[in-house]
C-alpha cells in the first residue's frame, strides 16, 4: 500500500510540477529607464497571481501552463496590457509610455520629452538633455539661468549668481540635493554654472514650496535629482571647454550596484583678470587669481529585492586672491560646500514605500585681508546634521505622504578677527549658535470630482535655539486645488503658510560670497509669510502650451543689514545691528511654449511689484526692494536644423535695479554734503542681453555623441551695470556741483567654444 501511494504522489507532483512555468521579465520607461514599484498582474484560466517589480525593474513569477493576460499598472504610466499562449518558462520585456497627463495638469503626450513640463499648482519640471541648446558661458546647461528665464524668477543681472523668486530676497529659496540642502548658492560673480548637469538627470522648480514635504524658506524649493538608475556597463560623458572641463563616469561594480563619479576644474587664472577689468582704464591689479573646482558622486546598491541604498555627495570649493602692490593690499577669499547623504529607500507596493536618509551639509566662506599693518579676516559657516523620512501610502485610493524631519543647525554667523601686526590692539568677534528644529508633515491628493482634484498638506515645526524664549512650535498649512475644465483648459488656486528659522544676510550687492547665515535667536524671531495664487494653463494645439498667473504674498520679520562685511564695531553685536522689517510682492506671470517640432522654446514674462518697510530706513516709510523689477521678458528659442546642427537663442529683457541717489547737495564749511529723500528711489539702465549657440555633431545616438559647441553671451556687447558710483564735480566758485551718476560694468561679450562628448 505504501508504494501504491508514493507512486500515486510522485505522478501527480509531476504532472502539477509540468504544469507550472516561470515568467521572468523587466519593465521600462519610453525613455529606457528601469520602472520600480510597477504593479503585474496576470490572469491564466482564470487564476490570478501578483508581483511588483524591484528597484532594476524586473519581475519573477510561477503561474499556470495556458492563455495569459499581463496588465501593467503604475500611477506614472498609461497601462498596458500584454497576450500569449505561455506553454515555458518565458523572459518577456515591456515597455511604458508616461501618462498624458501629469498630476491632472494638462499636459499634451509627444513622442519626445519635452524640455519643460507644467505640474500642479504651478510647479514645473526640467529635462536638462532636451535643454542643452540653450545659450551657456561654458557650453553646458546652467540651472539657475534656466530657472531665470521663467516666470517669477527675476534676472540677477551681471555678476550675480542668486535667484529672486516672486519678490523675495536670495535667502528665501531652498536648492534641495537629493533632499539636502545647499547653502553655498554660486561660483564667483555667477559667471560660471554651479552645478554639473552631466550628473544631474533632472530638477523641479516650486515657485511656492506648495509641498509640505519641504519648508525653512519663504520663496521657492528646487529639487534637483542626480540618476538612480544602476549603471550596466561604463559610460563616459564630459565637456572640454577654454575655460573650464568636466567629466562623468558611470561604473557598474556588480548587476546589482553601480556608481557616478563626476568632476569639473577650471584653468583661468590667466584669463580672468581681462574679464574684471575689460572696463579699467589703469590696471592696478597686478595679480589676481581664480579657480573652482567641484564633483559629485551617487552609489547605488539593490540591496534587496524591495531595497535600494543610495548614497550622494557633493563637494564644491573656490578661491579668489588679490596682490595689489602699490596699495600694499593682499587678500584672499574662499568658499566652499559640501553635503553627504545615505538614503534607503524601500518599496512594498506600487503605491506604498517609505524613505530614510540622514545627511550632513556644510557651507563655509573665509576673507582674509592684509593692508600696511593691518590683517583683517572675517569668516561664517554653517552646518546641518539631519534625518529625513518619509512614506506613500493610500488611504481608500488617496495617495498620501507622511514623514517626520529632524536637524541640527550649527552656526557661525561671522568671526571677525582684526590684528596690528605691530602686536597692539588685537581685537576680535564670535558667537556661535546652535538650534534644533523637528518638523512632522502629511500631503493628502484627493480627487473631489470627476474635474477637481487637491493637494492637501500641513507642515508642523518646532524650533528651539538656547533657551525657552527663543523656541517656536508653527502650523504651515498648504492647499493646492487643480480643476480640468476639459482636456485643454484647467486652473489651479494655491495657499501656503512659511516660516523661515535660518536667513541668509546679504552684504554684497555682487556675487562675491561674503554672505553670512543667521539663526533665529537672542530674540531674533523667524521670518514668515502668505502667499496666494491663481493660474490657468491651456492647450491651443497639440504642440502650443500657455500658462498665466498671478500671486499676492506678505511677509513678516524679514531681516537686512545696512553694512558692509568689513565694518567692524567694538561696541555693538550683530543682533543689535540686523533690522527687523516687513514686506509684500504681488505680480502677474505668463508663459507660452512650443514643444514639439524643429523649433521649441518659449515665451516668458513677469510684471511685479515689491516693496519692504523697516522702521529704522526711509524714515519709518514704505519703499521699494532693491531687486524690484517692474518688467522681466525672457525669449527661448532652439532649432534643430539637422542630425548635424541645432542653434540656440535667448533674449532677455528686464528693469534695472534700483539704487539710492541723493536728491540735493548742500556746502558745509566749503565741503558738498548730500541729502536722501526716499531709499532705493533711482534705477539703473535696463538689462538687455542676446545669447547665441550653435551645435555642430560630428554624431549623435541615445548612448553615444560628440559636439562642438559655440556660445556667445551678451552677442551684442551691451552695457550693463552692476553698480552706480556718483562723480562729483565742484566747481572752482565752490557755489555749484556738477553729480553724474557713472554706471560700473564688468564684463560685455563673452565668446566661448567646448567640445561635448558621451560614449
């Protein structure tokens, strides 16, 4: 009986084992990339079975001998649905297209990816490959000049490498690295870009920090998001330029894990000094000295079939120095930043996983500066230890997230040391803050209609630097409704509460990097604002996409110092000599853009307004911010004339900055003495500036290129300034003055040519 019974079991564990077969398969993106978290289904003989794909994409599963039915499911994708008489074991591989629509925005589908994409609430998303026309110093894609040819985003002007987002100051926008922040913001005057593009696959640009993921600033978040796709084989891209180069290597270490490793140099010391004193008539400098250098690395590891590790660095460094014998005058500045961060990221579901990183950011700057007998240095750092986590998760099939948020601010606002080298009188200032701050936040996405949706979030902080009176438990709710009125027209309505803890206190009016981070504390309190908005976006034909908008935003606490970075006085602290103000800024943005066809680009304007009020200037009165530009007109335009060449343009158009100028002069004991009116109650000339490039290709595939590139910026070497200085003529009578606003210029036409390569 018992061999009657194994035999009986062992024809039936065959039959059943010859009846089951294995179907192991990848799912990819249009664009190539591996789709984690994808939900597959499959139907056989009416017998269904599950599985969702790993961070690689990829799939494995046992299912029954027959007809099957595999439909594809991911939230970013359109589904897709697959046939076949399944009889073996089968390796099958498909491929998703992006849905049409982004977040209910309307948003044609193209069979190539456009450069800009417009997200809910007025965001908007960059892909830096199809950007790469536009006209650059260096021949690679600059982010904050891309940024500044959108709406809201105010043209810095020469020398400047800070953004100013819907009448804010630099300090109110948050540039995210994987999640951590930056606070070094630009290489010297702006000239150059600051991130390398090579290793950054794309960026999202939130005008309003509508997320309630994201807070510490009052303006804008820019994510910017390095390649996580694991390498499968070396790949080599770079650029060879005249005044800089870079290179990015992608290595794969196993199947499984792979790194980027990205540099970037310069090589200029000899040719930036005609570039600083194009305009010098005398050329007292006789030795100046600049070069940057910075790189970037992301390693990545599929440690597990639901577990990617990830970890992210980036490491900038610049230092500028002047010899000026006949003043007896040497000085030195350096900047420099550098962020680390290690991030799991676990996926259980195609609508579920969850997100933990720590991470650690440092930004320092160091002016030293040695004149006769006297040796000035002044030098600030700020540094972040931090811990971020985040899930998604769907509550009744509303998406949501969830995360809890901790940092640790370590602070050095400024320590001004000043020596006599004779060895008198040394004297010197420090303070040091410390503060811990710990955020909790929640985003619901409920679709209220069939034609309104939201984005609901709240954002709670807790702040706390010292004692109890310098502590702050805040509410920051952020509201995001989007109707689609059809499939060409919808609107969006946006509210956002923000609370800023660290400012960034500006003493340059260029982009020297003398800037110093502050905390709030000693009674300081943190920086606050409201802001509204509306907006439409429209479809008028497949390849034409409009937006238009408007914001109203109020601000409280903001802060300004009125010196320079070297005054220095024994008898005051830094609190004591930081101004506490009020502010508003309302405008009107527009943006019109063609996305398909051999010519793409877009249109972009900006009419605001922004004014600030500090008891202590302008004699308690209302008056304009410096950065308040009336008008900002931005033309992109990109043509692909051939697989050979493509040629770029931008125009750009924009009010100047304001400045004070005294209204009268008046004779003291023979000496002109001037009287102000109002602050900030003069203009400069208008901005005006044509870039040009032209790509030449010697070839051009998905994986492999080489280009020459040919860029010129300011093609017709227009005028303009960074700063007004007042000549002074007093007649021999000494009755009458003669005042003549001269307008400083730095550098005009700037031609540069690189060589581009990937392979």
């Amino acid at each position: 009986m018992k061999s009657i019974i194994f035999f009986c079991f062992f024809c039936f564990s065959s039959l059943y084992s010859q009846s089951k077969v294995t179907v192991t398969g990848n799912i990819k993106s249009s664009e190539n990339e591996n789709v984690i978290g994808a939900n597959v289904s499959f139907d056989v003989n009416n017998q269904h079975y599950y599985v969702i794909t790993d961070s690689l994409g990829n799939f494995v599963q046992r299912i029954s001998l027959g007809q099957v039915k595999i439909a594809v499911n991911h939230f970013e994708y359109i589904e897709k649905n697959v046939h076949f008489d399944c009889l073996k074991d089968t390796v099958i591989s498909i491929l998703l297209e992006k849905k049409a629509s982004v977040l209910k925005e309307v948003v044609i589908a193209n069979d190539k990816k456009v450069g800009i994409t417009a997200l809910s609430g007025g965001k908007l998303s960059f892909n830096l490959k199809e950007l790469s026309a536009v006209p650059t110093i260096l021949g690679t894609t600059d982010i904050i000049k891309i940024l500044q040819l959108t709406p809201g985003v105010q043209n810095s002007g020469e020398a400047n490498g800070y953004l100013y987002v819907r009448g804010g100051d630099p300090g109110h926008n948050a540039i995210l690295y994987n999640g951590t922040p930056i606070y070094g913001m630009s290489h010297l005057l702006g000239i150059f870009p600051f991130y390398n593009t090579d290793h950054i696959k794309e960026f999202e640009f939130d005008k309003s920090s509508s997320n309630s993921k994201y807070g510490g600033r009052l303006s804008s978040t820019t994510l910017l998001m390095p390649d996580k796709k694991i390498p499968q084989k070396i790949a080599i891209q770079g650029n060879v330029g005249i005044l800089a180069s870079q290179l990015t290597v992608g290595v794969p270490v196993t199947e499984k894990t792979g790194f980027y490793i990205s540099g970037r140099k310069t090589y200029i010391d000899e040719i930036i000094v005609p570039l600083m004193n194009v305009n010098s008539k005398n050329n007292d400098i006789q030795d100046t000295k600049y070069g940057f250098s910075d790189g970037n690395l992301t390693f990545l590891s599929q440690i597990s079939k639901n577990n990617l590790l990830s970890v992210d660095a980036f490491v900038s460094a610049d230092v500028f120095k002047i010899k000026d014998a006949d003043f007896g005058l040497e000085s030195s500045l350096k900047w420099n930043n550098f962020t680390v961060s290690p991030t799991l990221l676990t996926t259980f579901s195609d609508k579920s996983s969850m997100s933990n990183s720590v991470y650690f950011s440092q930004y320092s700057n160091d002016l030293n500066m040695v004149q006769a007998a006297i040796e000035f240095g002044v030098s600030s750092y700020v540094k972040d230890f931090g811990f971020n986590n985040s899930v998604v998760y769907s509550i009744k099939n509303i998406p949501t997230e969830s995360g809890l948020q901790y940092v640790y601010h370590n602070l050095q606002p400024q320590k001004i040391d000043v020596e006599n080298l004779s060895g008198a009188n040394n004297t010197s200032q420090n303070s040091i803050i410390n503060a811990n701050e710990v955020a909790v936040f929640t985003t619901v996405r409920p679709k209220l209609t069939n034609h309104l949706n939201a984005e609901l979030g709240l954002r709670v902080n807790y702040y706390i630097s010292g004692s109890k009176a310098d502590s702050y438990l805040h509410f920051q709710p952020r509201m995001v409704l989007n109707y689609s009125a059809n499939d060409k027209y919808s609107f969006y309505a946006t509210y956002n509460k923000q609370y800023q803890y660290l400012s960034l206190i500006t003493t340059s009016s260029v982009g020297i990097p003398t800037d110093f981070w502050f905390a709030s504390s000693n009674g300081i309190k943190p920086q606050s604002s409201n802001e509204f908005s509306i907006g439409s976006n429209q479809n008028f034909s497949k390849n034409i996409v409009s937006s238009f908008g408007g914001f109203y935003r109020w601000m409280k606490d903001l802060l300004e110092y009125p010196y320079s970075v070297t005054q220095f006085n024994e008898t005051t602290t830094l609190t004591n000599d930081l101004l506490v103000g009020k502010g508003k800024a309302y405008g009107l943005e527009m943006m019109l853009r063609k996305n398909n066809g051999k010519f793409t680009g877009w249109i972009s304007y900006t009419l605001s307004w922004s004014d600030r009020n500090f008891d202590e200037l302008n004699n308690g009165n209302t008056y304009f911010a410096k950065y308040d530009r009336r008008h900002n007109l931005s033309l992109v335009g990109m043509y692909d004339l051939n697989q050979k060449w493509n040629f770029g343009v931008t125009q750009i158009f924009s009010s100047g900055n304001r400045y004070t100028l005294p209204t009268s002069w008046y004779f003291i004991n023979n000496n002109p003495v001037k009287q102000y009116s109002e602050y900030n109650n003069a203009t400069m000339s208008n901005y005006i500036r044509t870039d040009l490039s032209v790509n030449y290709f010697f070839f051009r595939t998905n994986k492999k290129e080489s280009a020459l590139n040919f860029s010129i910026y300011n093609t017709f070497n227009l005028k303009n300034p960074i700063y007004v200085v007042l000549d002074v003529d007093v007649k021999k009578d000494k009755n009458s003055i003669i005042v003549k606003p001269d307008e400083k210029f730095l550098y005009r036409i700037l031609p540069s040519i690189s060589w581009r390569f990937k392979f």
